[in-house]
C-alpha cells in the first residue's frame, strides 16, 4: 500500500489508514524545495483534516540520512521514534535516541537526523505552531455529566 485509505470522514473525527507501518518505505513525498522525491516518508494530517497539527511517520534506512539541516518558521516538532536508533543533529549538538525516545525541537533550532545504525529507523513526526498551547491535555478533558 502506498496511498492514504481515508476510512471515516466526519464532522467531529477522521480515520485514515497508511498500512502496515513496514511498508511506509512505499510512500514518497515531493519537498517544492527539492529536485527529487524522498522515499519514504508521508504527511497525514491533510487526510485527517486536522486543523492544528501536522503529523508525518517516515522510515530511513540503514546507514542512510537526511541530506540537508532545516528549521522551521513557526512550527514546533516532537520525532518519536518507534523503531530503531536515530542520531538527531540538533544546532550541532549529537543527541543519540532508540526506540521509545522522544525528541522536541524549537522551529529557530537547526535540525537534522542520521540512521548510522544496521536496522532501519521508523519516527513519527507531530508539528504544531509553538506557543500555542493553553493547557496540557490532561487539563482540557472534562466529562459531560
């Protein structure tokens, strides 16, 4: 599977699917920025509809990296990394990270990432405009009673 199955549109909630999570090698994704595709990797949240976030799940390979540092204008990142070992290139600084690890970065940090490793790394990456948020969440939930 290499296309979003979009199982449930609704006014309050969405369901999408992008398959087995071994298969996101499938996807590729055209940055305006870049001449060719990167392999592996896919945005969700247009499929969700979301409307204050941006989630992606991207799979790199072995030994392979990202081939360029970026930062971003105003969107905070948190990479969770699902399966593997990552080194995260963050403002120069080496920050090596394995599955279960969480990794957030400011949008004025300069960041990049690198699988030096021999199994393949699968992160999923959430932006969200920084400052924006209110409260935890664990503040927001209520119960109608």
């Amino acid at each position: 599977m290499s296309e979003i199955t979009i199982n449930q549109n609704k006014e309050n909630y969405s369901v999408c699917n992008i398959g087995e999570l071994e298969q996101i090698k499938d996807f590729a994704f055209r940055h305006p920025l870049l001449t060719e595709k990167m392999k592996g990797k896919v945005f969700v949240g247009e499929a969700l509809h979301t409307t204050s976030m941006e989630i992606s799940v991207q799979c790199l390979p072995a030994g392979e990296e990202i081939p360029f540092d970026h930062k971003h204008r105003t969107h905070e990142e948190v990479y969770v990394i699902i399966k593997g070992k990552a080194e995260f290139i963050i403002d120069g600084e080496v920050n090596e990270v394995e599955e279960g690890s969480f990794v957030r970065i400011a949008p004025d940090a300069n960041r990049r990432f690198r699988n030096p490793y021999k199994q393949d790394l699968l992160v999923m990456v959430i932006q969200a405009v920084a400052g924006t948020l209110k409260q935890h969440t664990v503040f927001d939930g209520y119960v109608e009673k």
